[in-house]
C-alpha cells in the first residue's frame, strides 16, 4: 500500500465497506486473526475460523461459497471467492516476536499445580521451535503464509507495518462513526 497520506487510507476504507468477503494472509505472528476479528466488528461480516485438514479443500470452499458475508485469516482456496485479499507482508524479525511472545504468553495461562503440566513443557516447546523454523522457511516464499502459487494482484491490498493497519483501521472507524 502506498504511503501517501491519510486519503489512502479513507479511499481503502470505502472500498472495503463494499466488500461482502475477504481474506487476510500472511505469515504466522502478523496478526491475520485480531485484523479479522476487528474487521468482523467493523465491517459487520462473519468471522469464520476455518479448521482445515488436508483433503477438506472441496468441502471448505462449498461452505464458504454459501456464505453471504465473511472474514478468514488464511488461504483455503478461497481467494477467488474473495471481494478483496488484505497482506499483510510484515517483516521476519516481528513476525518471529510476536509468534515467540504468543507462545509465552500461553505458558503463563498453564496451571502448574497440574501433575501433568511438567510432561508437556518438552513437547510445547518443541512445537514453539517447529512454529519458528515454519515462519522462517515461509519467509522465503514470495507470500509468506500462502500457498505458493499465489502472488498479489488487482484485489490485494497490502501492507508493510502495523501503522498502515492502524491508520485503515482510524480510516475505518472514522467512517463508520460518520454513517450512523
């Protein structure tokens, strides 16, 4: 997306209030999930947290098609079904913090009085190192956190930062405030 101003920002806006689905991607830790939960509220469309397994593609897409109005965070092959595909292609370094502080921050909710608590700690942390060398490996796609035959066009919109998330989002409040 580019940088020049807040007009950008308003003119993104609009066109997202026409949007009836959308998809977000990128890598793990960008923050796929809180933009479309705050989008599900903005936007009044559904959220829906896909549970996909290999094989469950045809099913995914048939469902989804169904749907009048939705949000995901991811890419299910349905990227085509969508009015517009929000990246978010933020750098490796913050994607690997924030995914770090995401797992710790699960840590902390554990109830160590449990006897059985001490026997995860292992497979938990080896399942955080797994996630990690994931989200590096996908670094080097083109799209990290995409099928990779993917690659942005037309109805991608893109963005760099968490500030240019921030500032959609002011430009979407702002005008969702000024419509009521």
């Amino acid at each position: 997306m580019p940088e020049n101003g807040p007009t950008d920002y308003c003119r993104v806006a609009a066109e997202l209030f026409l949007c009836k689905r959308l998809a977000i991607l990128g890598n793990q830790g960008a923050g796929k999930s809180t933009l479309a939960e705050k989008l599900q509220d903005i936007l009044r469309l559904d959220y829906v947290d896909v549970e996909w397994r290999p094989g469950d593609e045809t099913a995914i897409r048939e469902r989804m098609a169904r749907r009048e109005r939705w949000v995901v965070d991811g890419d299910y092959g349905l990227l085509d079904l969508a009015d517009r595909v929000i990246f978010l292609d933020f750098p490796l370094t913050l994607c690997l913090w924030r995914a770090t502080k995401r797992a710790v921050y699960n840590l902390r909710l554990w109830s160590f009085a449990s006897p059985g608590v001490l026997v995860q700690i292992v497979p938990k942390t080896l399942k955080l190192f797994g996630l990690l060398t994931e989200i590096f490996t996908a670094s080097s796609r083109p799209c990290p956190g995409t099928a990779s035959h993917w690659v942005p066009d037309g109805h991608t919109i893109t963005f760099t930062s968490p500030k240019q998330v921030d500032a959609l989002l002011e430009a979407l409040n702002s005008q969702k405030k000024s419509d009521k």
